[in-house]
C-alpha cells in the first residue's frame, strides 16, 4: 500500500511540474547556469530571427522566451493577456523594431516593471513601404512629423552604429515611438495594422543581420557583464557565418538569367536589394488583406510575359490565390520562407535562421536560371 501512495505521489508532483513547465504555451530554451546574484536572467523575443539570433549569443546562459511562437504572420500577431503578464518576468525584452510590432508601444506602457526594451533593427538602412505610402492619407489622421519625432528611423547614424547606447534610447518608459504612430489609436478589432511607413524585414539581408546580432550582444552584455567574453566569441563566431551565407547569395545569384520574382506577400526587398532582385507581391510588404482582381490579373500577365516557371508562396499565406495563378500560367508553386515564424517540430529538427536561408537561396537559383 505504501508503494501505490509514493507511486501516486511521484505521478501528481510531475503533473505539476509539466503543467507548470507548459503554462505560457510559448518556446523557451532553459539557462543552466546562474550569475553572480544567484538569478537566471530571462530574455523575451518578439519574432523567430530574433529569438534565434538571440539564443546563438546566450547559449545556455539564459532564458529566451519566443514570445510570437508558432508558424504565423508577424502581421497578425498580438500579445494576450496571458503574455502581458508574463513579460513581467523579462530582465531585457527584444524586439525587431521598424514598425513590425504594432503592439509594443502598448507593452511599454502595459508593463510597470523597470524591463529594459532594446529594438534589434536600430541601426539598419529602413526601406521605405510602398504600400504604406501608396494608401489614401486624406480620409486618416495620419501625420508622420519625421521633423519633430525623438527617434527617426530614416535618420539612423548608420555610419557610427558601433556609439548606439541602448541606455540612452528611453525605451523603458516608451518614449521610443516607431515614427509618431499611435498604435493604441489603432483598432486591431478590424484586422488592419498600421506598420509604419517602412519595411520591417531587415533580417532577410545578411548584413542587416549582422548588425542585429551586434545589438543584441550589447544588450546582453549590459545584462551580464560577467560573461562578455562568451557573448563575444558567438558574436564573431555568428558573424562570420553571417558573412559567408552572404558570399553564397552572390555567388549563387552572380549569373541568373532573370532577376524578377513572384511573391506571395513583399518580404523580400531587403533581400532583393542586396542581390540585385525585383519581386512582385501578390499580397503587399504587411500581407494585411488580399489583393483583388486587377492585381491578380497582372501578375497572371507579368508571369505569362516574363516566362516565369517558379512563383513563391510561404506557409502563413493562403494557398488558393497562388494555385489560381499556377493554375492559370503553368507556373511551379515553391517555398520562400520570411522566417518570420517557425515551428515548435521545424525548431525541434535543427532547422534555424541559417538552413532556412540557404533553402531560400536554393529555390532562387532555381527560379532564377
């Protein structure tokens, strides 16, 4: 009888430790090791690159939380209530910036704890969104004062990032304002984002990468000094990965014989910049609402025209427009990964930022010769 009773007892104490392991429902990576204090420091990410990137730095040092965990949009994402009060528990919060999280002004302002929020993209030449621009600004109260804002993106000293003080952004008490949007103001009940006026997917260039991983080791580091060294070491160890995964994109795009690309949503200027691409979106740079008739018959035109054989969709994206367009052109329907989201059983199989984007490349070459 004794037996049965401690056997019971094993069974409930681990029931509680899984159901208090799961609670939060979001991928976390577990720190083995304390710091000088006795604490295990906890970092909150926004999306996947950045919860990638920033395990590459810390390694087993910390906590990481992927906050926007889950193969979905970064588009769409918005923090529950649930999430609100487990940032809470954050020492450092890192986001993209750039205007992809439409919410973080709202988390700034939600979160009473003195939680430092660094924005990975600071530093980075911001592409202008087109689409953003190509809206009807006359029927919104949409000023965008870039003369009067505290924090201009398009005014970023790119030429001195290596003087960017994280402390002196005021980003704990929010005065960090993604181009003077008030995103409170905004109503998400109607499924319409405002992002800003510029593209937030820096991270598909390499080179943005790189400073990116810069930001976020100077974050790390401010946090726990006593290991520098080791934040460091990833650094260089990354960057200079980062460096050769750009050397493959020039070498395997140095001689295609097409430069246009069909897109299931504009992710990808970044990237097209660099390599000297074009892309044409089904859906625009914030994929917020499907595109209508018109802009479906000129790609169906422009495919047709340029005798494009591969058009590229993702995983997030609604597949019916893209097999409606295949279907009328002939076109292959392929993968071309933003990587702003990935599965728990895709992180699982050891895929991460860098197998992603030698996939990408793969499928360019492809499409491309």
């Amino acid at each position: 009888m004794n037996s049965i009773k401690k056997y019971f007892a094993v069974v409930l104490a681990l029931s509680v430790l899984l159901v208090g392991c799961k609670s939060n429902n979001k991928t976390t990576n577990s720190a083995s090791n304390e710091t000088s204090d006795g604490t295990t420091k906890t970092i909150y990410t926004t999306i996947y690159p950045i919860y990638d990137f920033t395990k590459k730095i810390v390694g087993d040092k910390m906590n990481v939380v992927y906050l926007e965990s889950g193969n979905q949009s970064a588009h769409d994402f918005e923090p529950s209530a649930e999430d609100m009060k487990n940032i809470t528990n954050a020492d450092l919060f890192i986001y993209n910036g750039a205007g992809l999280e439409s919410y973080i002004d709202k988390v700034k302002s939600a979160i009473n704890k003195d939680i430092k929020f660094v924005e990975a993209s600071e530093g980075v030449n911001l592409l202008a969104n087109h689409e953003e621009h190509d809206h009807d600004h006359e029927d919104e109260d949409h000023d965008h004062n870039h003369e009067g804002e505290d924090h201009n993106h398009n005014n970023h000293n790119h030429n001195n990032h290596n003087n960017h003080n994280h402390d002196n952004h005021n980003h704990d008490n929010g005065n960090h304002n993604e181009n003077n949007h008030n995103h409170d103001e905004h109503e998400h009940g109607h499924h319409h984002h405002h992002h800003g006026p510029n593209d937030p997917h820096v991270w598909l260039s390499p080179k943005n990468a790189q400073i990116m991983l810069k930001n976020i080791t100077e974050a790390v580091v401010a946090l726990d000094e006593e290991n520098k060294d080791f934040y460091e070491e990833n650094l260089k160890k990354y960057t200079d990965e980062l460096t050769k995964l750009d050397s493959e994109y020039k070498d395997g795009l140095a001689n295609i014989k097409s430069n246009e690309i069909v897109v299931s949503h504009e992710a990808f200027g970044y990237l097209c910049n660099e390599y000297g691409l074009t892309q044409k979106g089904i859906e625009g740079v914030m994929a917020e609402s499907e595109p209508d008739a018109k802009t479906i018959k000129e790609i169906i035109e422009l495919v047709k025209e340029k005798g494009i054989k591969i058009i590229f969709t993702e995983e997030a994206m609604n597949p019916k427009i893209v097999e409606t367009i295949s279907k009328e052109t002939g076109a292959e329907v392929r993968t071309l990964n933003p990587i702003e989201g990935i599965s728990e059983d895709d992180m699982n199989k050891g895929v991460d930022y860098f197998s992603i984007m030698r996939d990408n490349l793969k499928n360019l070459e492809e499409a491309l010769n």
